[in-house]
C-alpha cells in the first residue's frame, strides 16, 4: 500500500546515514567502523563507581575483513 507523506524537513543526516520517505524493498549500509574500548568506556548514569586496577585494550585483529560491504546493493 503506498505511503502518504505530509511535509518533511531534514536538518543533517549522517555520513552513513539512511534516510526514506515512502514503500522501500530493502536498505543496507554504505560503511561500516569497528570501535575499541577499554573497560568502563561505555558507562552512563548518574554516580557510576568503577574501579579498573590495570585495564588495556587489546585492539589487534588478525582478519582482513570484519563486515564487508563489497555487495551490498
């Protein structure tokens, strides 16, 4: 059943962002980025305690390839 959109206003949109009015069949990333972080980094609240002795991030990785977006179409 076809969509019937009023009036849209986009401030930004992201680098690999995606951004759809309407039926769509299929959306698929354009990028992908792998993060490291040691521990505690991602923490949010309000009076978080941590305590890390000795912390390290091991951010080796033997593989090529993580996600690949070669065809993705």
């Amino acid at each position: 059943m076809p969509a019937i959109v009023g009036a849209v206003q986009v401030m930004s949109i992201g680098s690999s962002g995606v951004f759809n009015i309407g039926d769509v069949f299929k959306i698929s990333p354009a990028s992908t980025s792998k993060t490291f972080a040691g521990a505690g980094s991602f923490n949010t609240g309000e009076q978080i305690s941590l305590y890390n002795n000795q912390s390290s991030t091991n951010t080796f990785d033997s593989d090529v390839s993580d996600q690949p977006t070669l065809l993705n179409l």
